[in-house]
C-alpha cells in the first residue's frame, strides 16, 4: 500500500529569523554556507544585499529579514547562507542561525491563516514541540 500525500513524511531545516521559527523542505536545500563577503550590485531591490561567487557559479543573494521587512541585525556571527536550487538557479538567503533538521508528516503542516494570503511565500504552519514553525516557499520570493 503506498502512504497518501498527506501522510508522507517530509524533513525540514528549521531556523531562527528574528526570533522566529521558520521551514524550508530539505530537497531544496543545495547546501548551508557560512557568511561570506557579498558584493554589492547597482539599482538591485532593498532586499537583494548582493551576489557571491559560489565555486564558479554567481549567486544572489537576498536578506530574509529586509524581504520580511524586519530590521537588520548588528550581531551576525551566527548568520549563515542558505542556498537553495530552483529549477537549476541558484539563489542565497541569509538567515540568521539554523536551528534543526526535522522529519514531519506533511499532513501535519496546517494551511496558513487567511490573514497570509497575500504572502504566497507562507505554505503553512507546523506546532512542532510546542512552538510554532511557519513553512516557507521560498521559490515566490525570488
């Protein structure tokens, strides 16, 4: 017998990103690197801080927290780069630590309340021991 969707187990980086608990579906993930100097490019949004040189590929890279529009944070040294792989693109997201890497039952993620309809970023939200994780698409935000 072959498990529903609803019921297939589905592992999660969780990390910390203003003091809140957020998601991302581990297959997405192509690797976790740590901060590096990121160059700045002309008449990019507000969000995006800029590109790396990842091993020969150009990444961009983009703030979670100025694309969340929360403030910057002056202590970064547990800030890392999340890059994620969409469709053979590259792109960083500078989070500020990770936390863990869960295995979940997809069913178990809730939809997002109506109030998050506009952010079509917000797949839904997880209560994972106590503590609520919000899991997120990153691919809208690219």
């Amino acid at each position: 017998m072959i498990p529903s969707a609803a019921h297939a187990d589905i592992q999660l980086v969780t990390f910390l990103l203003h003091g809140e608990e957020y998601g991302i579906d581990v297959m997405r993930v192509r690797e976790i690197s740590s901060m590096t100097d990121i160059t700045r490019t002309a008449n990019s949004p507000p969000y995006v801080q800029g590109i790396i040189n990842l091993r020969g590929s150009i990444v961009p890279i983009i703030s979670l927290r100025s694309r969340f529009g929360f403030p910057e944070k002056d202590d970064d040294s547990l800030s890392c780069i999340a890059i994620m792989d969409f469709k053979g693109e590259l792109t960083g997201f500078v989070i500020d630590e990770i936390s863990d890497v869960v295995r979940v039952k997809r069913g178990d993620i809730q939809p997002p309340p109506m109030e998050t309809a506009a952010q079509p970023w917000i797949e839904g939200i997880l209560d994972l021991h106590q503590k609520m994780v919000v899991f997120l698409n990153l691919e809208h935000l690219v």
